[in-house]
C-alpha cells in the first residue's frame, strides 16, 4: 500500500511506514495536480499539514484512498464529515505537538516584554551608531513572573501553555466553552512534580483581569477577538496568536496597536494565509512567526510516529 506525505513528514514515521510494508513518497505535488497524483500512483493513504487541502473535489475522485491524515491539531482544511460519509478514516495527532506551540507562545510573550520584536529589526540598522538611544529605548521591559496570563481554550496545547507559565511563576486564568476545570501537573528535571487546578471562567472576565491573552481555539465562522473583545482588555495588555487564522480581527489589532491600547502581539497564524496584510507584516509592535508552532524535530518526530501507529492500526483493522 502506498502513502503520500504531501507536505512531508518525520524520517521516524517514513521508517516506521516501511518497516510495516508500506511504500512512503514525499513529493510535493501541487494542488492542482493532486488528483491526478493519486490515481496514477493508487495512493492508498494521502497524509497533509496546512498546505494541502483536502475537499469533496478530491475525495469523490479518489476512489483509491482509504485514510487521510493531518500532521498536526485542526483540520480545516479537510472535509471531514463528508470524507467519513464516504467511508474514509480520517485521522490527526491532537497531542504530539502541543508543547512546541505551547513554547512557541513563550517565545513571543518573552520577545514581546523585552521588546526584541523591534531590537531585532532596529540593531542591524543603527546598533553601531545609536546604540545608547537604542538601549534607552528598550530599557522599559518587564517580567512576566507576577503576571496574569489569560488562556481562551483551554484544551490540550492550552493546559501545555498554563503549565510553562506556572513554572515562570505567573498568574494563569483561562476560559473554555467545554470545559469547566482542568488539572495541570507541573513537573520537574528531577522527578518531582505538583498539581494545580484551574477553574474556567467566563472570557469576559478572563479578557479585563489579563496582562497577556493567548489564543488556543479551533477555527470559527466569527472573529473570538474583536473591537468589542479588544475594548475590554487591560490597557497596555498583550495578545499571541498562535492558533488559527481568522479568530482575531486584524484591523481591529492594528487600530489597538497603533493607538496604545495593546502594547504588542505575537502571531504565528494570520488572516489570510498564506499572504498576510502588509498592514500587520509592517508594524513595528507585532512579533511574527510564519505559522510555526508545530515545527519542532521533537514535535514531527512524534507526529510522524503516532501517524504512522493510527494508520498501521486501522488498516489491519479494516483487514480483519
């Protein structure tokens, strides 16, 4: 049987693929030829990230697939329901990778405290004339120890992001419409570990009480972030992305960037993807990362394994 990693994947799950019997390609074939692809080549499992889609088109055109995966948490870029209407499994790795988002956000919240989003842009340029005008500049950082990080969505890669941000020593509030609590194990390089509970509260609440907010939701028909969300926030608050494009209005964020109302923002997923506004690529308060959380080698490593467990798994199930 033959597997198709359109967007890649791990040399750990190609190897664990292989030793099963299975025959893995990794090339990259573009969308629109994709159909074609997989018929010539009866392409029994088509694995995808966030390049490739995945729409009824393909599906009713691709009699040859029985599983299609996603590396990776959502899968919006698949239909979904009408895939397993059809008769496909349609599988995703929920967990592997939601410690490297998790550390990704902390990246942001770090760069965006010490000002190194603009350190970064202005150092190159003037660091060797206006050195002292640029540490002035960036002398008015603060700690995010004592600070209040508000989490909306609290599933899995947000209890990863509560637990960096207890051992960082901050405050962690957090919102979830499914969730009433959850119970965060905080561990330790030499075994020991404590556990701390976490009761969801309303967002609105979440929104005014937090120094910094971080987004963890599913994509959605509306924006979870907008004027009327924006308007609610700490003056001088934070807001990192690093979930789905389209859950927070961008132009809103650009009018509360400009204005002072947020002090910065970190994004890895953008609007309009794979094209983000000018407007947000430009301005000086944003930390930008081009929609990265899950690339780590430890995270695809672990994608990669789990994909290739599911797919060994089902297929001899649907053997039997």
């Amino acid at each position: 049987m033959k597997v198709l990693a359109n967007d890649g994947v791990s040399q750990s799950g190609i190897n664990a693929l292989e030793e099963a019997g299975f025959e893995v390609s990794t090339t990259t074939v573009a969308q629109e030829q994709l159909i074609n692809y997989i018929n010539e080549n009866n392409i029994t499992v088509l694995l995808v990230r966030s390049a490739t889609t995945v729409r009824q088109d393909l599906i009713d055109a691709c009699p040859s697939l029985k599983i299609i995966g996603r590396g990776g948490v959502g899968m919006d870029n698949i239909d979904v329901d009408y895939a397993r209407g059809k008769g496909l499994y349609v599988i995703n790795t929920p967990a592997a990778s939601s410690h490297s988002v998790a550390e990704l956000v902390f990246a942001h919240l770090f760069t965006g405290v010490r000002y190194l989003f603009d350190a970064n842009r202005n150092m190159p340029l003037d660091g060797d004339t206006q050195f002292k005008k640029l540490k002035k500049n960036y002398a008015k950082g603060v700690e995010l120890k004592g600070k209040t990080l508000g989490i909306i969505g609290f599933g899995r890669i947000g209890q990863e992001v509560a637990n960096i941000a207890l051992g960082v020593g901050m405050k962690v509030i957090a919102s979830d419409k499914f969730l009433e609590k959850a119970d965060i194990k905080v561990e330790f390089f030499n075994g020991q570990s404590i556990d701390i509970t976490i009761e969801t509260q309303p967002m609105e609440d979440v929104l005014k009480q937090s120094d910094f907010i971080t987004l963890h939701v599913p994509a959605q028909k509306d924006y979870v972030i907008g004027a009327k969300e924006i308007e609610m926030m700490k003056d001088g608050a934070a807001l990192i992305n690093a979930a789905r494009g389209g859950v927070v209005n961008e132009v809103e964020l650009i009018k509360a960037l400009d204005s002072g109302k947020l002090s910065f923002a970190g994004l890895d997923t953008f609007q309009d993807e794979p094209k983000p506004a000018v407007q947000v690529l430009m301005n000086p308060k944003v930390s930008l990362t081009p929609h990265i959380g899950a690339a780590t080698n430890e995270a695809q490593d672990r994608i990669g394994l789990e994909l290739a467990s599911q797919i060994k798994n089902l297929l001899l199930v649907d053997k039997n």
